[in-house]
C-alpha cells in the first residue's frame, strides 16, 4: 500500500462521520456469541437504516487478510468428518462396540474394495488444506498483502446487532479468485487434485530438464583466450 494512502477503514470511517455517526473501534472475540442481522443493501444504506434505528455510534472492525484464506476449506470440521466416514465407534444396529455386525461390515467392506482398488471417490472435504494457487495461480500474487486490512465490519448496537462488511476493491479479486478455486474442488474434487498433481509433473519435468541443461553447459568449460594461450 502506497504511504499515505488510506485504508477502507479509514475511509469508511470518515463517511461515518459525515453522516453525524461516531466510529467505534472494536474487535469480535467470540463470533459464536454475537446475535446479528446481517445488512443486504450498501454502505449508504446501512447509514441511513442506522440512523432510523436512532443509532449514536457504529462499532468499526478493522478486517486483515489472513493465511489461511488461501487454503481450501470445506467448513467440515474433524467430528463432522469423522462421522461422515464412518469412523464412530457405535454400530448402526446399536448393540454396541464388540457386535458381530462389524466383522461382517468389514468382511464386504474388503470385497468391495478388492473389486475397485483405483476407484476412489473423494469428497470436497479430503481436499482440505489444499493451496488454492495451484487451481488458480493469481491467488498467490495477493501473499504479500497477508496482514494488511482488507475491509471493514460495521456493526449497529443493540440487541440484535444490524451488520455489513464492506470490502476493498483488491479484496473482491482476491475473494473471487478463492471462490472459483474453491468450486472447482466443491463439483470434481477427483479432477481438481488430478489438475494439482499434472501440474506438479509438469513443475518437476520442467526442473529436470533445466538441470540436464545446466550439466551440459558445465560438462564443455570455455576455451583459453588468445591471451590466456600467449602465456
């Protein structure tokens, strides 16, 4: 960012207080814990929906652009996924741990596998943690913009809480590039990671043909100069 320059935050908050609103600055510390309406129109609207509410302030929320954005995630977390593949320990007849059922679940569980070894089917949520630039490489010329504020939570007081982001211009790129990576694992996570690994062979090739090259130059040194044999 260019020095000087002022950040959505910035601007957002001099807008705010055009409009005869106090900015206040806050911070979310518990997500899970806040009751929120979220705000559908634009900023302009926002402003005059808080004034109608008879709002005195706004809660502002510097927002950064965090590592992790730029990692698949499928919202799944570990519980979920878990269950999801079966790996809970009751038996879906219910007669407990040591139930003669799984033995015989496991038994056609390794038929069906034997008859389909390279069959594999994966899900969306196997591909967590997968770095998104590898679908789509102009994620990763936003890495350098890691910690820098990206937008802007607004928040109305109250009960329930009236709120809006609002974004930078440089952000919305980066959250569309993120979102077509993403939807790519999301409708053929089989063919996002077979697009991964095509890439990784070409990367590899690539290398291997360039060290071939750099040995060849080395294997013929340059001949003396004229000077060098005079001596």
């Amino acid at each position: 960012m260019a020095k000087n320059q002022k950040s959505v935050t910035d601007l957002v908050c001099d807008l705010i207080k055009k409009q005869k609103l106090l900015p206040i600055p806050v911070q979310t510390l518990n997500e899970e814990a806040e009751a929120s309406r979220y705000f559908g129109g634009d900023l302009k609207e926002f402003l005059a929906a808080a004034k109608t509410l008879g709002a005195k302030g706004i809660f502002v929320e510097t927002l950064y652009l965090e590592d992790d954005e730029f990692y698949y995630d499928s919202g799944i977390d570990d519980e979920e996924y878990l269950a999801m593949n079966g790996a809970d320990a009751s038996c879906a007849c219910g007669c407990g741990e040591n139930c003669e059922c799984k033995k015989k679940d496991k038994k056609s569980k390794k038929a069906k596998d034997d008859d389909k070894v390279d069959a594999v089917l994966l899900e969306p949520e196997d591909l967590d943690g997968l770095d998104l630039s590898l679908l789509r490489p102009g994620i990763a010329k936003f890495l350098d913009r890691v910690g820098e504020c990206c937008g802007v939570r607004l928040t109305v007081p109250g009960v329930d809480h009236l709120e809006v982001e609002i974004f930078a211009d440089w952000y919305d790129e980066f959250a569309e590039l993120v979102d077509e990576a993403s939807e790519i694992i999301e409708e053929d996570p089989n063919g996002a990671l077979e697009e991964v690994e095509a890439k990784f062979k070409a990367a590899e090739a690539a290398a291997e043909a360039e060290d071939k090259s750099v040995k060849k130059i080395a294997a013929h040194p340059p001949k003396k100069t004229a000077r060098a044999k005079a001596k």
